[in-house]
C-alpha cells in the first residue's frame, strides 16, 4: 500500500546524491532527505505518536517544514498543516477540531502556538534549525502502509462564512496531485523548481512539494516571500520552474530591481494560481522578463489540481487551462445544475482522483459540496469556450447583482489592472436603497500617483458598460491578503464605503 513519502523514497533508491531541496547555500540530497525524514518520524514514535494521530504543524517554507510533514506521513500520522501567522485562538480552534495530540512550530514563530497548547494541555515540540542528515541521528521509523483512501492531511479552509473546515485530504489525493502537477509542467529530474508559497498552503504543499518530488527534482524554498529575494534565487539556483501567486509577480514586475529577461533564461515555466491572474499583469510580465506565464486552477478541495494551461501552446490571456489528466470539469446552471453549453457562465464543478473525501466531522457541509458521484460542487462562476479551457468569471459568492444586473468583480479588476497608475485593485459589491448593490472599488496606486476617484471614473468609463462602472471608490496603501499572498475581499472593511455625514 502507498504512502506520501514514496517519491522521496522511490528517488533515494534510485538518485540517492540527486539534490532534493535548496535552502539558500544548503543542501539535502533525496537519499539525506529520506534518512532526515525517517529519523523525526522515529522521534514522533518516541514521543507517543501512532498512525491516524493529528499533528498540527506550523512552519515556514523551510527544510523544517518538509522534513516533519514527510516524518509525520512515514509514521502513519494526519498533518494538520497551519498558517504561521495564526493567533492563540486560531490554534486552539484547529487543535480542538482537528482533536491534536502534539503541535508541531516552527522555532522562528511567536509565542501563539505555546500560549495555544499550554492553554489546550497539548504537548509542542519546537522545530530547531535543521542541518543535512541531522534528524537520522534518531534512527529510522519503518514506513507505513496506508490505503490510498486513508486521510493523511487536513487543510483548513474558511471559505466566505463560518469557521474554517478541514478539507480532508488522502495518500491518493497527495500523490495523484503530484502526479498530475509534474505531469502538466512535464516535470523531469533535470528541473529546478522555487518558490516562495507558504507549504502550509495547499498551492505550495500538493502543486509544488508533491509534483517536485514526483518529478525527482530539486526545490529552491524561500521562507518568505520577497520579490527581490525571489529573483535573486531565480538567478542563484538557475530555476526552470517557478510558481506563485498574481500578486507576487506584480511585486516582481514594480520590485526595484534590475531583473532582466537573461535572468528568466534558465527558466521554461512559469506557474500561477491561487487567485485570478489579470491579463495585464500576464502581458506586462512577458513583455518585461520574455517569459510566458503559464496559470491553472485548483482549490484546496482538489488538492490544488483541476485545470492547466497547456505548455505547447502556451498561455491563453484570461483562461485558466483544460482539464489536467485524469481530471473533468464542467459548468453547470447554479440553479438546476444541468451541464451548460460552451459560452455560457454558470458554477464550476471538478470531478478526479484529487477530490477531497469530505469535510472533517461535517457531514452536512460534505452533502452539499460533493455530488454522490463525486463532484465538488467550486462555488465558482465559469464559462468554458470552444476549446474546452475554463475561464474562471468569479466567486458565486462574490457576484454582484446591480439593478438586475450581473457584474463579475473579476471583469471591472481587469480593467483597472490596465491603468498604469494602478498596482493592485479589488471590487467588491455593498448595498444600495435603489440598486440592491453598488459597485465599489479599492485601489492602491503607484507612488507619486496623482489618481484619483474621478480619474478611476474617466478611466472605467472608456472600457466598461455604464452598470460596471465602480461608483464608490476609495485608495488605500494596501490591500488585506491572506497567507499566500491572495487578496481577501472579506476583510476588506466595509465602513471604507460609508459616504460621510451630510455628503
């Protein structure tokens, strides 16, 4: 029976001197990271761990971080990975839900994760800085077998409303996604793969960690994401894979660097998900570094995996690819759910051995996002063309209705996104008397912009039917933005939009 650490095991037999991970001037071979693996999984059973045990584990994009998710994995244990950003109260939920027996923190973090399980009688281990073949000194746990339907991670996800629910997430799931993932960026042992995602992050840990392994590449991992350190890795390690968020190549592109299109010369592909990519961030990115970013779809539902731009023939401005192999997606009327006709918008649905089993203890949240024949209902709004790729249009959720009108916030984004003088921009909807909704924006300008609201209106005007146009629009020095740098339209603070007294 399988297990999540195959890859790494299958390339320690077979490449055991081929580097597996970069961490600035360190190495770890496959065969060091085996053996680094297997000896904190022997340290896990030592400190009372068995298989089916929760282990929740915050880390950084660090060494740390894969050598205690594939340990806990060896043994048999769930990793409940978590965002190193979390408060105490946020820990002792994932811990009290999840019913964590150890938690695992990274020795760099704050004092939330002690406060979280002292509070919660818990024991926590802190991960220390971690040298190459230094775990193996605990000696070396045997290597679980596990049915491939046997949940070995739980990945929270908040969703719009409510707590956050733990995606539940299996060894087939894992390595299906690393399969399909290296397979649609026709990863190879010879790859060079970097990244500055957090691996706590479903992006980072099934599309990069998993799909590099499978490959029998190396992983560059940079703990923290800036956009001059991360082209400096892009220099230092010759990266021919290299995957992000929309908002770090926007960083990338206004970073103050002298970047150049030689420094892209290693690399072949260029990978963006986790949030919608907009066509001017795409085309201003080619234009300035000649290379092609290549953008896909995939929630944590689908352990990152759903759809691909196709790498022969490149990316297609405002689509998010086919269907990945093995994978099905169709667009269905939110309202009946019958499958719809290329053209028309309607919920995005995935089916593939990457779907999640279901929501840890919720039942009833499982009922009403999987179909009985295993399609995961996105909550997605899409539009599929003629070539069977997938546009993604917006967050059902996030649609808004103005006058009996609908407005993809994603298309008025995209406009904006155009505007020279203006770097990052989220559209949100807020209640009108007369329209049901109006159509509000939030912008953040490039420095010494003298953009303003009337500016925005000339602006949208020119490009938008009148129903589209933002009405309300404020600035800000930044946007809210969760863990992997994606933009949190629901914490964005409403009160923003509130016309002043006597206005």
């Amino acid at each position: 029976m399988p297990n999540v650490i195959d890859p790494v095991r299958s390339w320690a037999a077979t490449a055991p001197d081929a580097v597996a991970i970069r961490a600035d001037d360190t190495v770890w071979t496959y065969g060091t990271l085996l053996a680094d693996a297997l000896g904190f999984g022997a340290s896990l059973v030592d400190d009372g761990v068995a298989a089916g045990d929760r282990l929740v584990l915050a880390a950084p994009t660090a060494p740390e971080f894969v050598i205690a998710y594939l340990g806990a994995q060896a043994v048999g244990a769930i990793v409940v990975p978590v965002n190193t950003m979390a408060t105490a109260d946020e820990l002792r939920y994932f811990l009290d839900d999840s019913g964590a027996r150890l938690m695992l923190a990274h020795h760099a973090l704050g004092p939330a994760a002690a406060q979280a399980a002292q509070s919660r009688e818990i024991p926590l281990r802190t991960l220390g800085p971690m040298q190459p073949g230094e775990q193996a000194g605990h000696g070396e746990v045997p290597i679980a077998d596990r049915p491939a339907d046997e949940t070995c991670a739980l990945l929270y996800t908040s969703g719009t409303t409510g707590r956050p629910k733990g995606a539940q997430l299996t060894v087939g799931n894992l390595l299906a996604a690393g399969e399909i993932g290296a397979a649609g960026a026709r990863g190879t042992a010879a790859d060079r793969t970097g990244t500055g995602l957090p691996l706590f992050h479903v992006f980072g840990q099934a599309s990069v960690m998993m799909s590099t392994f499978v490959g029998g590449g190396s992983l560059s991992l940079l703990a923290r994401f800036d956009p001059v350190e991360m082209l400096a890795m892009l220099r230092r390690d010759r990266l021919t894979i290299m995957c992000g968020v929309p908002t770090m190549w926007n960083a990338m592109l206004h970073a103050a660097s002298d970047a150049s299109p030689a420094d892209f010369a290693s690399l072949r592909v260029a990978v963006s998900g986790g949030a919608s990519l907009p066509g001017a961030v795409a085309a201003a990115f080619e234009e300035k570094f000649g290379c092609t970013l290549l953008e896909g779809y995939g929630l944590t539902e689908t352990t990152a995996i759903a759809t691909f731009n196709d790498i022969d023939r490149g990316g297609k401005i405002g689509s998010v690819g086919g269907p990945m192999p093995r994978m099905s997606v169709q667009v269905r009327d939110p309202g009946d759910g019958h499958p719809l006709p290329a053209g028309e918008v309607g919920e995005v649905f995935v089916a593939g051995p990457t779907v999640t089993t279901g929501y840890w203890n919720r039942p009833d949240a499982t009922a009403a996002t999987i179909t009985p024949d295993g399609w995961l209902r996105t909550g997605d709004l899409g539009v599929l063309d003629a070539d069977g790729d997938l546009r993604i249009v917006d967050r059902l959720k996030d649609l808004i209705i103005h006058g009996g009108y609908n407005v993809y916030p994603g298309e008025v984004e995209e406009v904006l996104y155009r505007h020279p003088d203006i770097v990052e921009a989220a559209v949100i909807g807020i209640p009108d008397d007369h329209y049901g909704e109006q159509v509000a924006a939030l912008i953040v300008t490039a420095e010494g912009s003298a953009l303003d609201a009337a500016g925005v209106d000339a602006w949208t005007r020119e490009h938008l039917s009148a129903y589209k146009i933002p009405r309300v629009v404020r600035f800000a020095d930044a946007l809210p933005k969760g863990s992997t740098g994606k933009i949190l339209k629901r914490a964005i603070d409403r009160d923003l939009f509130v016309e002043p007294a006597g206005n």
